[in-house]
DNA sequence: ATCCGGGGCA
DNA sequence: TGCCCAGGAT
C-alpha cells in the first residue's frame, strides 16, 4: 500500500510526465505492440538517442513480425549496422519467426508467453505488457532500480541482478489502476535516464527533490562504483568481432571477405580466429572452406 | 558470474 | 581514460 508521500510523488511523477516525456516515436499510441517490442530490443543497454534513427528505418522496411520473419539474416544483420550486441539482431528476427509462426503474427499478451520468446527476458516482457498492452505490471530497469532506491530507501541500487526486496518495493508502489501505472513505469523511468542519472543527477530540476531520501541523505555514496570494474573494450574480442562484423556490413549484398582481408583486421591471429569461430557459433558469420567469411542467408 | 558493442560524456 | 547505458543468455 501507498502511503501519502508515496502517492505525493506519484502525482508529482505524472505530472512532470505530462510535461517531460521525451518525444519518442514508439511513444503515444504510435506504434503497434510489435514496434514497441521492437524498440525495448534495440534499448537493451543501448542509448534511447541512438535508437531512435534505427528504430524508424527498421520499422519502415519490416513494419511486422511477419515482414521480420521473412527477411535474409544478412539484411536483418547489416540493418542492425552499429547499434551494438549484434546477436541482439539475430535474437530479434527468431523472435518474429516465433511470432509468426506460433502466434499468427501478433505478439502475444501474457507476460509469460512474451518471456518466453527469444531475446526477451524480465525487463523486455514487462515493457510490453505496460507500455504496449496497458497491463498494471511492476517493470524493473536500471533505472527504476535506481530512482526507487535512491528516493525512497536514500541510498544507492546496488550492481548485480535485481534482488527480492526491490522487486517488493517495485510491485508495492505500482499504483492500483492500469492506467495509472503504465505512466509510473514510463515516469520514474524517464526521470532515470534524464534526470536521476547514475553520475550526475539534476536536482536541481528534480520534480521529487523535496520528498527524496537520497537528497535528504546528503546523497551517501553519490558516484561511487556499485558495479564491478568493465572489461576494457580495447583489444578485447568483442573489439575484434565488431572489426569482422563491420567489415562483413560493408560489402555488397551477397559479398564474400577473403580470408586474406580477414587476417588483416587484426593482428593476433589466435584471437582473431577464436573470434570468427565465435561468431560462426552465435550465426552472425559463415565461414567457408577457403577461410573466407560472408554473412549468413 | 561472464560474456556480449559501441557511442557519448566529464 | 573510465564509466554509463530502457538486458539477456549461458
């Protein structure tokens, strides 16, 4: 249950919605349950802003599983161009062919049978029921996590995957009518991204900052790593996979590298081919007999 | 617990 | 440079 401040915050919440919400175009009823889908996939630990151009032309040249489904893997692949995690792309396209196949073509609408399809997990299923179907579902993101720890327990979210006692907080704030909720979800994540962000958040122009724990706290622990240390992306192989795949994206349709230009892309050639081998694994790349390499069909 | 891209920012 | 980003699969 919601106690008053709670509920302060809510109304305080949807109103800076009202007035905040970034104009995306999957946003307002615009776009189908698909194209929403679609849009949590390309968001999966990708930049909104970067999304946005991607995510229109995609739409535009498959408007629907359906259209997805039957689409060459090497088309779905090169339109993912450099959006990053590219099985992400490969994920999608069985996704749509799930959906085309097992459900006729419309996404279904339960949170199960969404979580179960392929490249959809926790988060993506519980995006769709909200903002796509209107579904009262408590979704759970980097940036919920976030604002909820901070303006409600004044403290920061810890890395790691999302524990019991913050998936509570979350289903115990959610407001009671569907409607009202899906604007929680999109609010509080919204504030995440553009107001609560993990380094430097504005609060100055936090529409909370007076009901916020974390602010009266004097902000414990402000900036201060919760996650472990990244991998480098230097010289790591996902650099040297990105190399192969980005050379792959800028051949003709149909277009084979030599396994000669392969070897000039980088300069190990052990992790080289531990790289092309993975690839070859995960589907992104064919490798032929000779050693050249090509997009798959 | 690790792996998986790539861009943007201080 | 280091860190962050509307995660998912293994």
């Amino acid at each position: 249950m919601m106690n008053d401040t709670d509920t302060d915050i809510a109304l305080r919440l949807a109103a800076w919605w009202e007035s905040n919400a970034r104009d995306l175009p999957w946003r307002f009823g615009r776009a189908t349950a698909w194209g929403v889908l679609v849009s949590e996939v390309m968001s999966q630990q990708t930049q909104m802003s970067r999304v946005v151009p991607y995510w229109t032309a995609w739409m535009e040249r498959w408007p629907d599983a359906r259209a997805l489904a039957a689409a060459p893997k090497a088309e779905v692949i090169t339109a993912w161009g450099r959006l990053g995690y590219p099985r992400r792309a490969l994920r999608l396209q069985e996704c749509a062919r799930t959906v085309a196949e097992r459900y006729d073509g419309e996404l279904p609408r339960t949170y199960d049978e969404l979580v179960a399809l392929p490249g959809v997990g926790d988060y993506t299923a519980s995006a769709v029921m909200s903002f796509a179907f209107g579904e009262r579902i408590a979704v759970i993101d980097t940036n919920i996590r976030r604002v909820l720890a901070r303006a409600f327990r004044g403290e920061e979210s810890l890395g790691g995957s999302a524990s019991q006692v913050e998936r509570e907080m979350a289903r115990r704030l959610l407001p009671e009518s569907d409607k009202v909720s899906v604007v929680w979800n999109q609010a509080v994540m919204e504030l995440g991204a553009t107001v609560c962000m993990a380094k430097a958040p504005l609060c100055e122009s936090c529409p909370i900052a007076g009901q916020c724990a974390f602010l009266r706290n004097g902000r414990p622990g402000l900036g201060q790593r919760r996650t472990r240390p990244r991998q480098r992306f230097q010289g790591t192989d996902r650099q040297v996979r990105g190399l192969v795949l980005e050379a792959l994206r800028g051949l003709p349709s149909g277009g084979t590298l030599e396994r000669a230009r392969v070897e000039r892309l980088w300069e190990d050639r052990v992790q080289l081919d531990a790289c092309v081998a993975s690839l070859d694994d995960d589907g992104l790349v064919e490798m032929l007999p000779d050693g050249s390499l090509r997009l798959p069909e």
